[in-house]
C-alpha cells in the first residue's frame, strides 16, 4: 500500500510540475477578430496573484520585418514586450507567426506553425548552417506550436544572419516544407524584449 501511495505521489508532482512553467505569450491577448494591435483586457497567467493586475495597450514599434508589441500593467505600469514576425499568405492568412518573449529561465522564440505537418517529427530551425530541433507541443484550430529557448549562441546566430527557416515534414511524411523568414530588424528588436 505504501508503494502504491508513493507512486500516485511521485505522478500527481510530474503532472503538477508538467504545468507549472508556462511561457508568456501576447499572442493569447490578442483578440484574433479584431485588429493586430488591440488586445483583450484580462490579466496573464503570471498575475493571479492576490491583486489581479489588469493590462491595456501598450507601444507597437517596427523594426524592420519584426514588430515589438507592448502591454502595460494599468496599476503598477510595468510594461512587457514580445517581439513578432508574421508571415502571412495572398488572402492575408496566417501561414508562420514567431514570438520571442522573456520567461524566468530566458528568451524563448514561440513558433505558430501551419497545420498538416507530421507532428512526431516535430520543426527544425535552420539557422547559419546549424539546426535546432524542436518538439511541436500544442496544436490547435488556428495552428502548432513549437518553441525553442534562445541561448547566448543561437541568439547571436540569429543576430548576425539575414534570414532562417523553419523546417516542417508534411502529413504525408515524403515531403519536407521549408518556411523562410526575414531576421532583418530582430537584432535591435530583441534588445526591447522584457
């Protein structure tokens, strides 16, 4: 019985841990039928704490093909921002969204991938001659996603390259799908990032 008990233990603490680190994305403030820049008036998940902090719009600045977008906590003022690039198709559909945003253990770029990709293979990102793999980990009706967390060397790579691509395997596991992004502006963007 004590065997049992510590079992159930040791997998209600992997669970609970499991959910425990959540990246801060601006993208789900977004309120996907209006424009780009207006966001939903409710606090992040970082908030709930005894106070609730409520957020409204904050500055948009472009830098070059990337986008610093802003929100601003209404009580203490302190502002968070998350650097974007978007790539959308001839009917001004999202094809790739890319989101660099600040967690507590550093940068992490968030992929918003297409669907019809075979997940088990996961993305790649290609960058300056080296790959980064990266396990798809969510997908919903709008999309997958799939992030990866920006060490010093991946960041200066991305700093110093002109452009990169996202590697996908099609649903049909024969064809591989390259997405080519622009990293023009993403280095004096991503020193706006907090």
């Amino acid at each position: 019985m004590k065997y049992k008990n510590n079992k159930f233990s040791i997998a209600a603490l992997l669970f609970a841990s499991a959910f425990s680190v959540q990246a801060f994305s601006l993208n789900d403030y977004f309120d996907e039928n209006k424009q780009d820049d207006e966001l939903a008036q409710e606090a992040p998940p970082q908030a709930a704490q005894a106070v609730a902090e409520t957020y409204k719009p904050g500055r948009s600045v472009q830098f070059d093909q990337w986008r610093l977008q802003c929100i601003e906590a209404q009580t203490s003022g302190k502002e968070q921002c998350n650097l974007i690039h978007q790539i959308n198709n001839d009917k001004n559909q999202q094809i790739i969204k890319i989101e660099v945003l600040k967690v507590a253990g550093g940068d992490t770029m968030l992929f918003h991938l297409p669907l019809g990709t075979y997940l088990p293979a996961g993305a790649v990102l290609l960058v300056g001659g080296s790959e980064q793999k990266m396990p798809i980990t969510v997908c919903m009706p709008a999309g997958c996603r799939a992030q990866v967390s920006l060490d010093w060397n991946l960041n200066q790579k991305l700093k110093r390259e002109e452009k990169a691509i996202v590697q996908l395997l099609h649903v049909n596991q024969l064809q591989k799908i390259n997405i080519e992004f622009s990293l023009m502006g993403f280095s004096k963007g991503s020193k706006e990032i907090k």
